[in-house]
C-alpha cells in the first residue's frame, strides 16, 4: 500500500517515525505524550511492529508506508513532524514540517545531511559538538533541545537497587538486517548473560527480556520463557522495568542509555550489530557514561569510518563483518567475565540526566507558534553548543 491510498483521521499534529526499530519510536512517543498533556491531539504513523508498541501506550497511532511519497494534506493536522525520517520525500503543500534528528551530531561527519525541506529543525543535544558543516547547512531554522525522556525518566524517580538483570537489546530492527541476523544476534547475547547468570548462581527468573515484537515468538525467546525469565515486548513505559535492575544490559545507542541513567542505572553496551552504533559508541566512551561488556571487540569495529555518506553503506559492511567476526568464545567469554563481575558488585549511574530532562517540551514549546489554534509563545533558542 502507497501513501497516496491511506486515509489519516484529523488530529493536530501527525508524527510519522523511521521504522529503524526503537530509537526514532521511541522519541515520536515521548513528544507526543508531551503534547497530549497539554490537550493537543496526535498520531504516530509507523509500521506494523512499531504500531504494536505505540498501541501499547495509548497513543493513537496509523500506518504508512516508509520511502513512498507523502503528501502532508493527506495527514488532516496542522503540523507535521519527521522523526529521524529523512528518506521519504515528501509533497508539503501548506503544511509546516518539522524535522526532529537526535543524530545531528554525526551530520557530515559519519553520516550525510539531509536534503530536506523542513522549516524547523530541531536536533537533541549529545556529548559532542555539532559539525560546522552541519549547522551551516540548517542555517537559521536550527534549534537544539535536552533530551527527549519519557514522563517516568523526568520526573527523577526514587532511586530502587533493584534485583534483576534487565536485557533490552534494542528493536534489532533495520533495512540492512535481516530476520535470520537478528535471531543470531539475539541467542549470541542471550546465552552469553544465561552463563554469567549461572556464574553467580542468580536464577534465571530474574532475567527480563524486553524483545522486540518481531522476535518475541522467535527460538530465543520461548527459551528464555521455558526457563522461567520474564519475556516482554511492547511495552508502555520502560521505567518501572529499569528500575528493578540490578544490571541494565542495552544496545550502545543513545536512547536507552539516557533512561538508564535517569533511573541511575549504569547502561552495560553490547557489541554494536548497525552502524549508528559505532559512533555512538565512541561518544559514549570519551564522555564515561556507561560501560562496554566487550571492549576489545568494540575496539575493532570503531576503526570503521563512514566519511559522511549514507550509512546504510556502512551497516551492511558492519553486518559482514559481524557475521563473520563476533560470535567466537573469545568475545563471549569477555561479556560473561565483565557481567558476572557486575552482578556480583552492581555500580549505580553517579550523573542522572548527563544532556538534561526536559528536552519533549521543549520541542512542544518550538511547535506551539505552528498551530493555528495556539497562540505562539516565547522560548529560548540554545545554540551555544553548536561550534
């Protein structure tokens, strides 16, 4: 089905997120609660899997079809927004669109800039400083905002020392990997934590599984259920699930990682599996948050350069070279070594909110002046850490 045959019901705002599994949901979701808290109506358009996530929140949420045209007069709001969707082009007619990238910080570096027709765009800050090139390109529709957390992530809950191993790898999902890489990828990890589990003589029912909806009826995971863990998917909010762990396990993106310090949870990175992973990784090093399970196997793969081209280049060099690389004892026995560790002496995360909190109102406050029913209002453009 193309986009010029899905009929939108109206609301204010329209979200429609790339379906590159959590990452860009996961954001669309926490600004769109956001605006609903202030009587703003919105939907999320995504694909099948991610509509079973949004579902789950209680957010409305349609289908549409990734890299077909969209004409913004189909989606009946006022407003329409792109989370980190810079591939399908777009028919704009009258409608603002607005671009929200929480990778700007790679922009003409690892990744390319966006050829995009966007009148705002709004870029979440990170641990390094936006390119010049980047912010040259944007010009004066640029805004920089904290991070874009989920209502539980900031409100700064009660600190709990939690009990459980707590596995979130991430959506596994991406154009670049297929079904049969993902179920690798998954019982790789998963086996590596059962043996560190069994180190330290925990029980496997207290390992949660957060997995993503495409995999929760997948080998792995009816294993991990015969064994008695508790296995999740869509889930409507992380936090109560972060904070009952004694060790928070998650792919080494950005997104994740913020919410586990947030419940002041030190974020344990798994080997990157795409390539948006790489940078991310080498930011999250220099900047000490978190800790990598595998460090030697991330020093190979931060050699990778991407030269500001399109990664997707990259993520298909990266999934060769997993293949073909990472599941050897030697890098196994390394996760379950540092795991077993952690499980015996947890660490707690020292600095809660490392690009601050407030980061989805802030994006509502940049939007407010586009709709017609609101008046606009004043807010603070923060581009001093653009150099």
């Amino acid at each position: 089905m193309s986009n010029d045959t899905i009929f939108h019901s109206p609301t204010d705002v329209t979200i429609f997120a790339a379906p590159f599994g959590f990452g860009p949901l996961g954001k669309a979701m926490a600004i769109a609660h956001a605006f609903q808290e202030r009587n703003i109506s919105v939907k999320i358009l995504t694909d099948n899997i991610g509509q079973q996530i949004v579902r789950s929140t209680g957010l409305s949420t349609e289908k549409y079809a990734y890299k077909e045209p969209l004409d913004l007069s189909t989606l009946n709001s006022q407003v329409a927004i792109s989370s980190l969707d810079i591939s399908t082009p777009i028919i704009k007619t009258n409608i603002p669109l607005v671009l929200y990238d929480s990778l700007f910080w790679l922009r003409g570096t690892w990744e390319h800039i966006p050829k995009y027709n966007e009148d705002i765009y709004i870029a979440q800050k990170f641990f390094t400083n936006v390119p010049k090139v980047a912010a040259s390109a944007v010009k004066d529709h640029l805004y920089m905002v904290d991070a874009v957390l989920p209502k539980s992530s900031s409100i700064q809950p009660e600190l709990q020392k939690g009990e459980r191993v707590v596995l979130y790898p991430g959506g596994l999902k991406s154009p670049h990997l297929p079904i049969e890489y993902q179920e690798r990828y998954l019982s790789w990890v998963v086996d590596s934590l059962l043996k560190a589990i069994a180190n330290t003589q925990s029980a496997d029912k207290d390992l949660i599984a957060i997995i993503p909806p495409q995999l929760l009826n997948s080998p792995t995971a009816c294993k991990l259920k015969r064994l008695g863990a508790k296995v999740v998917s869509a889930v409507n909010d992380l936090g109560e699930i972060i904070l009952s762990a004694k060790v928070f396990i998650i792919a080494p993106g950005i997104e994740t990682m913020l919410e586990g310090c947030a419940m002041g949870k030190v974020p344990l990175y798994l080997p990157p599996y795409i390539a948006p992973h790489i940078p991310q990784l080498i930011a999250l090093r220099k900047a000490g948050v978190g800790k990598e399970l595998c460090p030697t196997f991330s020093d190979k793969v931060m050699r990778f350069e991407a030269h500001g081209e399109n990664m997707s280049i990259l993520s298909n060099v990266l999934l060769e070279f997993n293949s073909e690389e990472l599941y050897q004892p030697c890098y196994q026995n390394e996760i379950i070594s540092n795991l077993s560790e952690l499980l015996k002496n947890p660490i707690s995360s020292p600095k809660r909110y490392p690009l601050g909190k407030d980061g989805a109102n802030q994006v509502v406050d940049i939007i407010l002046p586009l709709l017609k029913t609101y008046k606009p209002i004043s807010f603070t453009r923060e581009l001093e850490s653009v150099s």
